[in-house]
C-alpha cells in the first residue's frame, strides 16, 4: 500500500451504513466500540486492483509498538509500506506508492518491506517468486529508498506476520471476508475449484501487516478503502474482545491492544490507469504489457508504448472530464513525474493535441525513469549488498513486531513462551 502525500487526511471509516451495520452485528459489540461510517460510501462499488489483489499498503506507527494512545510531539511515527513481488514494477506501483516513500523517509522512521506472502495468493511461478523479491528491493533503493533513514525487509523474513494473521483470523467473521469486492471479482473469474482460501483471508494478512506496527496512518489507494476499514474494525473487535481490564487481569498494561488506523490518500498519482483503459486501473496481470509503463522499460519502449496508448477525440486536453478517463490519466501521470501543479499541467496542455503532448509525456517519461534504471543495474549486480539491506531490515522489522505480537499472545490468554 501508494502512494505532497500528508495533505489529504480522511478521518474516521468511510463504510456504507449497510455494510457498518452488517459488521456491528457480526461483531456483537456496543454501539461506543463503533465509529459512524465514513470511509468506503459505496461498499458495492468496483474495487480496483494493483497487480493481483492488495499488492501495496502502508502504514504510519509510534516508534515503540506498546506505547500508549496518546504520544508525545517529540515521538517520531513510523511508516510502514509494501509492494507486491510479482512481475515488472509498474508505472501505477511507482507513482502509486514508492514515489511517495522519498518525501516521507525524510520526516518519519520508515519501513518498506516486498508483501512476497500477498503474491502467492493467486496462481504464480515458484521457480521467479525468489527473483522478482529481490528485483523489487532493488528497485525500492534505485528509486530512492536510503537505507540510512528506511528499513527495507521481506515480508516473509517476519514471521509475526504470519503468525498475527492466524490470530486474527480467529476473531475475523467469515462474512466480513465473503464481502470484499476483489475476493468476489477474481473467485468469480478464476472459478471456484481455481481459488485457493489465501485469496479470501489476505485481507486478514494486510490487516497483520498494519496492526503490527501500531499503525496510526495507512496511506491507501482509492481501491484499497473498503480493506483498510475491515482492518479498522477488527482492530476494534479485538480491542473490545481482549483489551482494556481484560487484558490487565492477565498482566498486561490494559487499554488497547491495537490503535485504530485512519486512511491517507494522496492526491495525485494514487491510482494510474491503464494505456489501454482508462477506466481499468494500471495492473501487472494484465494481458497486455502495452497497458502498463514497467519501471525497467528502455526508453524506445516507452515511447512507443505511449505513441500507441488509447485517447479521444475532443479537442484540446483537460482534467476531471467523467467523458475523457485517459485524459485526465495521462495528465496526472505528467503532472507527477514533471514536479509540476496540476493547474500548471492544465494551462500548458489546454490547447495542445494529443501528438504534441504524447512526445511531451514520452520525454517527461524517460527523464524520470532512466536514472532509476541505471541505479537498479548497479545495485543488483551487487547481491552481498542486497542481502545485507535486506537482513538487516528484517531484524529491526522483527524487533518492533515482536513487541506487539506478544502483547496480543499476552491478552488472548497463551501460556508464554
């Protein structure tokens, strides 16, 4: 989960009252235990995918995970993020996400780890899964991960990932998962006897991958909304279950055992289009690599990828025109990779034609992605480097995760180890 990024704050859960209701009931909680509904307005509305499914999310935390609810300003949060492994990084991973990860290891203490346990939720090759998770870390540091200020891991190499998902998967309710809307669209294409159960319960693992860190932010996509609120309403659920004095009769610290994470969404570059598509969203599973710009594309494919992308027929080039989807992608992609305002973007494109600007877009395109690809190829010829980052973000990810999965063993009741 990305992708500028701290100037939009969506505050409290965007759910349909249908689907809060429904959840409420599920949970068999007090009313005072729920936040009025306000993240996802329309649960029933097209969710969209990046990659095969989930395949990036983030989250902002207190640096100690045990720390009360209410921290001190001289505290430094903590941001916690994660791209999928499978395929080519795209264009839509980059400026969705990782792009953003730059501006925000500067202000905060951040974590960027490859989501290797999301990929195999779907159909995938075993003998690349190794590969394409190295070939990720590396494009995190070319695109400007500093290790001096971001921890970079493998999901896989934290086990308490892993090991939260299935304790809450015990307080989870089956139908909160049998509502989620990519587990109804991709059960529904791939078929029954095709989907394996990872699909329908990795929202449980994102809800792992976030509550670990004690989350208090989650930059989001748009399609990403109605994911992060089950992760909000079960953090509750669990809070009410085995929290507070509860928790304390055990010898905890009582109070809450999770914070309830709120969404950011940034507000350009969250969520880049298809070439081919302007209303299907940027996606490595496409079948078609011309729908999709790839990170490590030479520069004469790109071009011609953008020379051929889908556009219309109006005259001139505008922003937020519902008629015009490839439009306003392809402005706001130029916006994002120029540095420039969408009100300067819409000045200068205003009165162009779409060959003139394809050039604009393509050059735009290449200048930002070739210093990053020229990065890549030294840090990935360099695997003693490689796996040095990625040990050692793994041991300052466990240290911290650790913290909170005690904590949680601590107030379900577990003997301790």
């Amino acid at each position: 989960m990305g992708r500028a990024l701290l100037s939009h704050f969506l505050v409290a859960s965007n759910s349909s009252p249908r689907l809060a209701s429904s959840l409420r009931s599920a949970a068999r909680l007090p009313s005072k235990y729920w936040k009025s509904p306000e993240l996802v307005r329309r649960s029933s509305s097209p969710i969209g995918r990046n990659g095969c499914g989930f395949r990036c999310h983030c989250s902002v935390s207190l640096s100690q995970p045990a720390a009360p609810e209410t921290s001190s300003s001289s505290v430094k949060k903590r941001i916690v993020s994660g791209v999928q492994p499978t395929g080519s990084i795209h264009l839509g991973n980059y400026l969705g996400a990782i792009k953003n990860w730059i501006t925000l290891q500067n202000s905060y203490d951040t974590l960027f780890f490859i989501v290797d346990l999301h990929a195999i939720t779907l159909p995938y090759d075993a003998q690349q899964l190794s590969k394409a998770t190295r070939d990720t870390a590396a494009i995190y540091l070319a695109c400007g991960v500093d290790t001096s200020k971001a921890s970079v891991f493998v999901q896989s190499h934290v086990r308490a990932h892993v090991e939260l998902m299935w304790l809450l998967s015990s307080s989870t309710p089956i139908g909160w998962l049998n509502r989620m809307i990519q587990f109804k669209e991709k059960s529904r294409k791939a078929g029954d006897d095709n989907v394996g159960a990872a699909l329908l319960t990795y929202p449980v693992l994102m809800a792992s991958d976030i509550l670990l860190y004690q989350s208090d932010l989650v930059p989001v996509g748009e399609d990403q909304k109605q994911h992060l609120e089950l992760t909000r309403e079960l953090a509750e659920r669990v809070n009410y279950l085995y929290g507070g004095r509860k928790w304390k009769k055990l010898g905890g610290r009582g109070g809450a055992i999770f914070k309830v994470p709120e969404p950011l969404i940034p507000p350009a570059g969250a969520r880049v289009m298809s070439l081919t598509d302007g209303l299907s969203k940027m996606s490595k599973s496409a079948p078609s690599d011309q729908s999709r710009i790839n990170l490590l594309d030479p520069k004469d494919v790109i071009a011609n990828k953008i020379k051929r992308c889908k556009t219309d027929s109006f005259p001139g080039l505008e922003f937020d025109n519902p008629e015009r989807p490839e439009c306003n992608n392809l402005l706001s992609v130029y916006q994002v990779v120029s540095g420039k305002t969408k009100e300067e973007v819409a000045k200068e494109c205003q009165d162009m034609n779409w060959g003139t600007f394809k050039i604009i877009l393509a050059d735009a395109l290449i200048d930002h992605l070739i210093p990053i690809q020229v990065r890549y190829e030294e840090i990935i010829s360099d695997s003693a480097y490689l796996d040095r980052v990625l040990k050692e973000g793994a041991t300052k990810a466990t240290d911290i995760a650790d913290a909170t999965l005690n904590n949680v063993y601590q107030a379900m009741g577990f003997l301790q180890r």
